[in-house]
C-alpha cells in the first residue's frame, strides 16, 4: 500500500497544532502563592545553590540534572535526508526527546549545534556539563561522530552514547547472540560479511568483537566493494581498522561460506544468488530502512532454513533503538554513572537477549495475541513495548555500573529498584501501545457502520497502515470516494477495504430477511425490515456480526448512545449476548483511569452495579493492570441514606456474597477513592491499598460527567467507551471522537475474543 498522498501535510500539523513542536516545559512544584515564590526563587533558592557549591553531588537532590539527558546533533547525517544543518535537524532532535519521556520518564533537552568542526564541536558539548546528567549524541555524519565521541567521553564525567553507532550495535548484539544460539554457532567460529561502512556498521562491527568474533574473520564492504589492504577511495582510519588482505574485490565475492550478513546500507544490495553461497542455516541482518538488502521472504526461497532481522516492524525480528537507548540511559542516571562503558553495554544486551529466551510475561501474551513470542528463529529480541524490558535491562546497566566503579550513586536494593521499574510501566500514555500490537497480528474483521465519516476514513486508513486488519465500510460508494479524495487518502475501495452499499448490495435480500426473523416477533414488518436494512447502518453492522462476516462493529460518532445500543441489542442479544455496561479509559499523565458506567444503565440496579463492576475488573485486567474499584457516591461508607449509596451498598454486599477476586471498596467520595490518606482517616482499616484506578457509579450523570472533565479539563485522552457484555462484538464511541480515538477503539476491537470478550 503506498503512502497517503496528504502524509507531508499530516505530518505537518502534527508538529504545528495545536502548538508549535513536540515539547514543552512543565513545572514540577506549586507556584501559587508568595511562600512557593520565596521557596522556588529568591531567596529559598540561594539555600539549594550553596548546597550544591559545598558537594556537586547534591544537584542529584536539589535540580533536576540527574534525571536530564541533552540530545546533540548538528545535523550532518539526519535519518536519511543527509546533511541537512542543524536546524532543520530539530523536528528529529524533539522526536527523540519525546521517546527518552514516554519509554524511559527521562526528561530531555533538545541540543542543536551549528557546528560542522568535530572538535569545535566537541567543546560545545563538554561545556555543556553542568546542565546535564547525560549526553546522547544523534546524527552526526562518520567520521566526525567518532571524533566528537571520543573527546567527550575523555573530557566529560557523565556518560556520553552515540545512540546511531552503540544503540544500533547493542541490538544487533542481542539479535546476533539469540540468533546463534538458535543456529547453534559460536562467535568465534563465524564468517561475518557485512555492508555499510559507517557509524552504525562499524560500531556494530567493534560490538561483535567484543563479543568474541575474530577480526580475521569480518569482510566489510561499502558501495565501492571490499575494505582491503591498500585501498584509498572512501577510506578513514576507522574503515581501515577492518580491511583484509585479499585479491577479492566484491561483495559477491566475499559472501561464499558466511554465517552471518549484517547489511546496514540499502535496498536490493543481497541478491539471492548471494544467500545461496552463504553458510548453512544463515543469519541474515538485512537492516536497511524502509526496504532491506533482501526480503525476507526472497531470503527463504533460496535458504527456507534462514533466520532474518529486519528493521521493519511489518517483518519478526525488528531491530530498533528504542529496545536501548531509553532503558540503558535510565539505569546510568539513576546509580549517577559517569560514563557508559562495555560492561554497561554488555549487560544491555545481555538483559535484552534473555528477555526473549524467557517465558513471556502474561501481559505480553496478552498484548501480542495472535504472534508466536516462544524464543526462536521467528523471536530473537523482545517486542519494544514488552513492559518488563525497563525493568530487566535498566537494572542490569545499573548493576554493571555499579560493579565496573563509575556509579556515584549506588543503588543499595537492585530488586526493589526492579520493582520499581517494572510498576512504573502501566503509568505512561503509552498505556495503548501494546493493544496496538495485538491487533498488529489479529486477522478480526471490523465493520464501521458510519463509513462515509472523514474520522472513519482516517482510522481506516490508520488501521490498514498499523495492523493486518482489513476494515469494512457501510456506506454509499461515491460519496465514501469523493471524501477519500477530498482527504487526500490513499484507501481503494474494494482493494484494501470491503464495502457495503445500503443503497445496492447483492447481501440486501439476506440482511433484510435476517433482521426480519430475529425481530418479527417485536412487532418488525417485513417492509420495515427491508426500510431499515436500507437506512439504518448501525443495524446493517450488527446482522453482519450475527451473521459472521465481521467479528466486531464500531458505530456512534453521530446519533445518541442508547439509539444505537437499541439495534444491536436487538440482533445479537439474539446470540446471548447482553450490555453489561460502558467502561471508559482515561490516559492521564499519571495513568489510566477507568470509569463506569457512562452510557448503558441510567439507575442501574444493585445487581446491574455488581456486574458493571465484575466486567470492569475483568477489562482492567486484560490491560495488565490489577483493578482497584471504588463505588462514588455523595455517600461516604453509610454516612446518607438516601441518594446513590444504598443501591451501592447493596451491589457491595452482593459481591461479598460471591467471593470475587477483586479488590473493592465503598460507598465513599471520589477525593476518598483517590487519595488512600484521606481514606484511612475516615475509615481506618479499609480493604483498599493505594488509590483507586476504577470508578464505578449508580447514576450514568455521574460517571459521563467525571470523564467529560476528565477529557475537557484534565487533558485526559480517553479510550472507549469499551461496551462490556457484548463479547468484543460491538462498540459504541462518542460523537466527540477523533480519528485516533477511532483507531484505539479499534485496536481494541481488533483483539481476539479470549483477549477482550
């Protein structure tokens, strides 16, 4: 499928709207009267200078430099535009700020130097020490990078990591040694024939080493052919360090008996006549990006036996960064390291590559239904959004930190410390991340009853770009088209996605006579059958889910909520199916919060509460998160007698009686159901540890009003509403919804039954 033709503008307002960029500063302390004034600046402030001027240390405790990282570039080599200058660099440099914060919680500062001198350079960076606890340094064109790394980490006494050449080089690492592993070869035993003779190849090169390959035994070749003994085109010390002595020139040449190809250079560069003269069972590490050296699948044509990486997220094996960078800088802060040494970068790989030999977590399961996560030639390296890599691979570079001396702040409990890691990972807005992935490998049909909406076409369009679904859409034909080519979409109609025309579909017969016999009891004429199957897509979308040719609907972005619940109820509560109630997620920027029930029961019942609270915990898990339910009410633990809490009372005492595994708590105020110090003044000994993370109300006002605040007020995104009860079948959003919401609630969808049902 090709790019959509308005991708520049999207990506344009992206970073334009509804602010400039992609970063902003925010203030981690109160400033809301004259005593935060004095405590935040003059003269409270002078108290943490001098502080600092008695033990530089102490800017650990009192600043925020030990948790601040400055990204650098000057943008001689960015992505793969070349040198482009420093400036232009800055959309790239604020991208990978933003991927420090979201994966890591690591703050950074994006660093733009117009400077082309290495040296000069070199300075700047250096001089730049004081703010910072970290250096990463980023597109930075061969050989000036190697230059401007190596006075850094000579003059500077905090770690410095060129993530471009050591970011690249620790996952190939992890890929290589789980790859060998599954072929059963040895480092020192492998013929390397690698392409790419800059930064990243060559830093890739220099880890292989380290980790037992011969240099006799590693063929660099470059778009001139063979790095040789006496060769001066496209030569620097750094290339030299790997040329053979040999009469061969070409890659061709050199690839017969090779165990392994790193290819790091460009599309089309391994031919297939060239995989057959590799080794037995070859590993082959075609990185190149968008389109590697060799398919795999051209690959294994010719070596069904081949194990493949890729840089691709489309292909198993996906070599990327982020399973790096963000976790090894996270354990250097936080033991204070003062540099990134071999012993931290083996350990990274070593965190990374026995990751994916364990036995997989059970959220990973869950976030990857559908994909084979059982270590081997199809698994070499973890998934990027695996929750316990910041646990696993943070931990072992601060262990090695530790144990190698260059960590000035040693950490006493390294499991508490993993603990804590791995407890921080469901707090993020990334929180979506992993239910994306599952339906990356789920093959569910998904039908849009509003096709014709923009927001719809959009998520369509998303979800064919980001999963392997292939969406259907209700709607008339030639206005579906007409918005497609007004959005600038590349969505073909009956190519990537199937259609159903209300107005003449050749299924109209079948869908009208369906309806009929599920509804002719219920007072549906066969005329009125036939006039909604005509008009009504919400109704359209639920036959075809009774009727098995879609798995899920999505349906509400115009219209009333119960309007629509209405219809589907009327079809598949045919199946047994019956709504149990609305669960709202919202991502706030200290997690998620989950409120219910927004939408299906007006006053619900204490048994209607009971199971809204059952379903709840049950969706709350399938997100890896253990729920904390509390019932809200104006009531506080059988303060009121009229209003809400006696009906929540009731529903409590029913899931006494049912010995449910979940934790509950109620009737209480929600400022008591989020603060457990409030809670434990007011009733000491409580069965809730912690805040809640689920809040569950008698009256729907209730509930839809606190996640409107939530959204409006609170900056909150929200995910859902998740139609509980309906076994995955069907979904029901707000009109309010963005194309983004669309798409996340169809990741949901998109997930398989046993995941979500």
């Amino acid at each position: 499928m090709s790019e959509p033709k308005n991708l520049r503008q999207a990506a344009l307002d992206y970073h334009e709207f509804p602010k400039p960029g992609k970063l902003e500063i925010r203030a981690t302390k109160p400033l809301a009267n004259g005593r935060d004034l004095a405590r935040a600046y003059s003269p409270g402030v002078a108290e943490a200078c001098l502080e600092i001027r008695e033990d530089p240390a102490a800017a650990a405790r009192f600043t925020a430099r030990g948790n601040l990282v400055a990204v650098v570039s000057n943008g001689t080599a960015v992505l793969g535009l070349g040198n482009i200058g420093a400036l232009a660099s800055k959309p790239v440099m604020e991208g990978k700020a933003v991927l420090f914060k979201k994966f890591a919680a690591i703050d950074c500062f994006d660093v733009e130097v117009d400077e082309t001198d290495p040296e000069k350079l070199a300075d700047i960076v250096c001089a730049l020490e004081p703010t910072f606890g970290a250096v990463n340094l980023e597109d930075i064109k061969a050989p000036d990078c190697f230059t401007v790394e190596r006075i850094c980490r000579e003059r500077m006494n905090i770690p410095v990591f060129h993530d471009d050449q050591h970011g690249t080089a620790i996952v190939v690492g992890a890929a290589a040694k789980n790859a060998l592993h599954v072929a059963g070869k040895k480092f020192e035993d492998i013929k390397i024939v690698s392409t790419g003779g800059g930064a990243a190849g060559i830093a890739c090169l220099n880890m292989l080493l380290k980790m037992g390959v011969k240099r006799e035994n590693v063929w660099l070749c470059d778009i001139n052919g063979l790095v040789y003994e006496g060769r001066e085109v496209d030569m620097n010390p750094i290339k030299s360090e790997f040329a053979q002595k040999s009469d061969l020139r070409t890659l061709d040449d050199v690839i017969p008996g090779a165990d392994l190809f790193l290819g790091l250079s460009g599309p089309g560069v391994l031919s297939q006549d060239m995989v057959k003269k590799m080794a037995d069972r070859p590993i082959i590490f075609a990185l190149a990006n968008p389109t590697p050296e060799i398919l795999p699948e051209l690959a294994r044509e010719v070596a069904p036996d081949a194990i493949i990486a890729t840089g691709r997220s489309d292909f198993p094996n996906q070599v990327n960064n982020v399973l790096c960078f963000p976790f090894i800088f996270r354990g250097a802060l936080d033991v204070g390291a003062t540099t990134i040494n071999d012993e931290m970068q083996l350990a990274c790989i070593d965190g990374i590559a026995e990751l994916a030999r364990a036995t997989t977590s059970a959220e990973a399961a869950a976030a990857y239904q559908g994909e084979q996560l059982t270590f081997g030639a199809e698994y070499l390296i973890p998934k990027p959004f695996d929750p316990r890599l910041v646990g696993v691979v943070s931990s072992a570079v601060a262990r090695a930190a530790m144990e190698t001396g260059v960590a000035t702040r040693p950490i006493e409990d390294l499991d508490a410390y993993r603990q804590k890691l791995d407890g921080s990972v469901f707090k993020s807005a990334l929180f979506m991340r992993p239910v994306f992935a599952s339906a990356r490998g789920a093959t569910r049909r998904i039908v849009f009853a509003e096709g014709e909406d923009e927001r719809v076409l959009r998520a369509a369009q998303a979800v064919l770009e980001e999963t392997v679904e292939r969406p259907i859409l209700i709607g008339r034909p030639d206005v579906i088209q007409a918005r497609i080519e007004r959005a600038g979409l590349t969505i073909e109609l009956g190519e990537h996605v199937d259609l159903v025309n209300p107005e003449n579909d050749p299924r109209y017969r079948d869908y009208w006579e369906t309806y009929h016999h599920l509804m002719a009891r219920r007072g549906i004429t066969p005329d009125l059958a036939r006039a909604i199957m005509r008009t009504n897509t919400t109704a359209i979308a639920a036959v075809m889910v009774h009727r098995e040719e879609a798995d899920s609907l999505i349906c509400g972005t115009f219209g009333e909520f119960g309007w629509h619940l209405n219809y589907i109820n009327q079809v598949l509560g045919k199946d047994g199916l019956h709504p149990v109630g609305a669960l709202s997620m919202m991502i706030l920027e200290d997690g998620p919060l989950f409120v219910a029930d927004t939408q299906v029961h007006l006053h619900p019942d204490p048994q209607q509460i009971a199971e809204i609270a059952i379903g709840a915990a049950r969706h709350v898990r399938r997100f890896g998160i253990e729920p904390r339910i509390a019932f809200c009410s104006q009531s506080q633990f059988g303060n009121k007698g009229e209003g809400t809490g006696g009906r929540l009372r009731a529903a409590i005492g029913l899931l006494d009686a049912g010995g449910h595994d979940f934790c509950y708590e109620g009737e209480m105020n929600i400022d008591t159901a989020l603060d457990p110090d409030l809670r434990a003044r007011i009733l000491p000994g409580n069965r809730m540890e912690g805040a809640a993370n689920v809040l569950v109300f008698a009256h729907a006002d209730a509930a839809s009003g606190v996640r409107n605040i939530l959204k409006m007020k609170g900056g909150g995104l929200e995910v859902g509403p998740i139609l509980m009860g309906m076994g995955n079948k069907a979904h029901i959003v707000s009109q309010s919804i963005t194309a983004r919401g669309l798409l996340n609630v169809s990741a949901i969808a998109g997930t398989p039954v046993d995941v979500y049902g």
